[in-house]
C-alpha cells in the first residue's frame, strides 16, 4: 500500500511564540503548505503537562494561533487547530501508553530537563508526553514532521512506537488488508529550518525557551520594536570583535547564536555575514541585528494583535479546522480500534 505524504506540527500554547519557535519550525511550516497536505496543531493538551493557569492558557491558545496566521499559515489550505477538540489524539495517546515501555520514556532528555531534580513532583503527563506526540502524528498517519533540533529524540520515539505496534499486533493488520503489515508509517523529522536551534539571549548554551524565567532570554513574537531593539541591545556577548570566518565563532556560543540568528532573519549564509561584519564590535553588529528583527517580525506582530481583537473570529477558525481533522482521524481511529480487538461502532 503506498502511503500518501502528510504534514503534521504542533507548538505548546504554554507562553507566545518566540524567534526560536518561529526560525526553527514555522518557517519550514509555511514553505511545506506549498506542496503538502498540512496540519499543524496547538498542541493544548501537551501544555498542561506544566500548570497552566486556565484563562492565560485560553489566551494563549488564540495567540499562538493568530501568530501561525500572521506568520503566513493559511488556514483553507492547511488544517489548523488546538488539540483537545480532536479526541483521537487523548485516545491514541492511551494505547500508546500500552504499546511504548517505561524505559523508553526514561531516556528523554526533555523530562529529565523540565521535571529537574524533583522527579517525583513531576505530572505523569510530563513523562508521557512523548506518546502523546506519537498519537497526534500518528492520528492522521502523518510521513513528515518538521521540527526543531530539541525534538529529535522524541521524533525518534514516535518511529520506534509506529514500529512496535506494526510488530505487535501484524496479524490484525494484514487481516484487515494491509498485506505489506505496515499500518503506521515511519514518520521522518524535517529539521531543515534556517536556525534549527536558536538560543537563549542571555546564555548561548541554552535554548532559548517559552518556559525560561527570564524574558530577556527570548524575543518574543508579541514583543514590539522598543522591546526587541532593548532585548537585542542586552543579549550577552563576549569582548572580542566579530570574527571574518565560522571557524572563529568556535567556543564563543553567544556570539555564534547572535550571529546565526541574523544570518536566518536575513537569509544569508553565515560566512556571508561574517565577511560583511568581520572585525566589527558587537555594539554595531547589535544594532544592524535589531533592525533585522524588528523589520522581519513587525508585520507578523501587527498582524497577530490584529486578529486578537476578535476572538470569536480565532475560534471560528480553530472549530473548522478541528471538523476537518476529526474526518481525517475517524476512519483511522476505527481501524486502530479493530485492530486493537475493541468493540466499536
Ligand atoms: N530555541 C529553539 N530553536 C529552534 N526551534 C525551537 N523550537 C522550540 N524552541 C526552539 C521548536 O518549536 C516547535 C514548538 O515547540 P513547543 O512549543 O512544542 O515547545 P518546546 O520545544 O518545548 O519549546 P519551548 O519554547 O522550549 O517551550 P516550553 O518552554 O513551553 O517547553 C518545536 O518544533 C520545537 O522544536
């Protein structure tokens, strides 16, 4: 049976979109919408594996929606909606719970990072968040999955949990006609944005993150022109001038994350860059880098506070396309069920 390529991609409506967000995933989102069949997701379920306060998360849900149409997702070609309308993805996540092994789960480094030293304190969620990010692709049978670095190994355990249950229960599957016994593809990571890791501003050993306590860590895609040009003009730096080659950015994280950034903003390759900027200090670099920002996200931001001021319009969107990914998991879910030995109708 060939299997039809499929995009999916979620973001967690756990703060708003970043530059990290938007240079390591949504960029590579637009451009896959012009020759795939897309769905791309707030992923509201994966957010409350952290708390969330309800009417922050409410908020939050509108506004990384009307960043991914700001951005340029348009909304009758690809699917677009917020998770927790579509049940398939809770129900598939559960089977998933029973079909990938604790010690899987055990390895990723995300949980050990965002559960820290307190383990025990941690959701259940959290820990099993990765099967619930199998099922959402997995759901629509998607073949691509465009992502940023960090979720590499979770994209891993999505293939081994399709190949699992392929093995396990392969009898049911021929059974119903897959004679080949592949009943969920493989999914492949897309990581092929322009900065498939961006960093923190004020640490460029850490990936610059919605959760991180400081706000001048990230810029922000709500953030306007004053406050990019102060986060830029505060983001950490070494004492040395720019160098003129990439080999000169080794072992000098901030520099080669500011560096990188403004290469992916303008489009350029970095030896490009630093051709042009080599031997500057970074208090010009600073200020060509928060012009480019503020000229590639102002419209975006714009946009995006636009459409937040009418809600109800955001969720008129977000109900239609949960119709239309509620149609495309059904018959799926069906089949998962039969396959599983459930009863069903
Ligand atoms: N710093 C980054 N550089 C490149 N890509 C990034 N992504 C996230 N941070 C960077 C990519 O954005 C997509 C959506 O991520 P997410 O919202 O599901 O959560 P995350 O990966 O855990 O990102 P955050 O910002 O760190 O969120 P919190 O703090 O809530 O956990 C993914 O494709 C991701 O790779």
């Amino acid at each position: 049976m060939t299997i039809k390529e499929r995009v999916f991609s979620g973001m967690q409506p756990t703060g708003s979109l970043h530059l990290g967000n938007y240079l390591g995933a949504m960029l590579q989102w637009i451009e896959l919408q012009k020759t795939h069949e897309c769905i791309y997701c707030v992923v509201d379920l994966h957010a409350i594996t952290v708390w969330q306060e309800p009417a922050e998360l409410r908020r939050s849900i509108r506004q990384v929606t009307a960043a991914y149409i700001a951005a340029g997702l348009d909304p009758e070609k690809s699917i677009l909606f917020n998770q927790s309308q579509v049940s398939a993805h809770a129900e598939l996540a559960w089977i998933f719970n029973c079909v990938a092994r604790l010690g899987w789960l055990g390895r990723m480094t995300q949980f050990k990072e965002k559960a820290g030293k307190d383990r025990e304190k941690a959701s259940v969620g959290l820990y099993a968040y990765p099967n619930l990010m199998a099922a959402d692709i997995l759901a629509y049978k998607a073949t691509h999955v465009p992502v940023g670095d960090d979720q590499k190994q979770h994209l891993e355990l999505s293939r081994d949990i399709a190949q699992k249950f392929n093995n396990d229960y392969r009898e049911q599957i021929e059974s119903i006609g897959y004679t080949d016994g592949i009943f969920f593809p493989q999914p492949e990571p897309v990581i092929t944005g322009p900065a498939t890791r961006v960093m923190s501003l004020r640490d460029g050993t850490k990936k610059m993150s919605k959760s991180d306590p400081s706000d001048l860590s990230r810029i922000n895609l709500t953030d306007d022109k004053d406050t990019i040009a102060k986060k830029v003009q505060k983001a950490k730096t070494d004492p040395e001038p720019l160098p003129s080659e990439p080999d000169g950015l080794k072992g000098r994280p901030e520099a080669e994350n500011l560096v990188g950034i403004y290469a992916a903003l303008v489009g350029d390759p970095v030896t490009k860059v630093l051709t042009d900027v080599g031997g500057a200090q970074f208090s010009s670099f600073k200020k060509t880098l928060a012009e480019a920002a503020v000229e590639r996200l102002a419209p975006l931001t714009s946009e995006a506070a636009r459409m937040m001021q009418d809600p109800a319009g955001i969720d008129r969107i977000l109900a239609d396309g949960s119709e239309r990914a509620r149609e495309l998991a059904a018959p799926i879910m069906a089949e998962v069920k039969e396959i599983v030995g459930f009863i069903h109708y």
